[in-house]
C-alpha cells in the first residue's frame, strides 16, 4: 500500500453580529468546504462544537 500525503491545514472560526463563517485552509479542499461556510457554533466550558452549514446545492449535510 502506498503511504498518504496528508496537508497540514488550519481552521478559521470568525463571530461578527450573531452570525459565524467557518472557514478550512488545507491544500486542495473540496468545492462545499471553499471560501467562507455559516457555521453553527455551540460551546460548553470545556468544548467549541463547530457545524458548517451546507453552502452550495448538492453538498451533504455536516450534521448527523
């Protein structure tokens, strides 16, 4: 088997006004996850739960 070439990649959570944009910087990302996404955000003390919301027609769902 041959060994995976992973990209490191960074995320990017911005909150403006009650609304959040999630962004994915990480080499070739696939076309649903370009550019700025709404995301869903909820936290708890310990945890930052991120949900990107779907951007573009015929891209699946992130919640399950």
């Amino acid at each position: 088997m041959g060994q995976e070439r992973l990209t490191t990649g960074t995320i990017k959570l911005e909150e403006t006004d009650g609304r959040a944009t999630f962004r994915m910087i990480a080499g070739g990302v696939d076309a649903c996850l370009r550019g700025e996404v709404p995301a869903l955000v909820t936290r708890t003390e310990t945890t930052t739960i991120i949900v990107p919301q779907q951007p573009m027609t015929d891209c699946e769902s992130f919640a399950t």
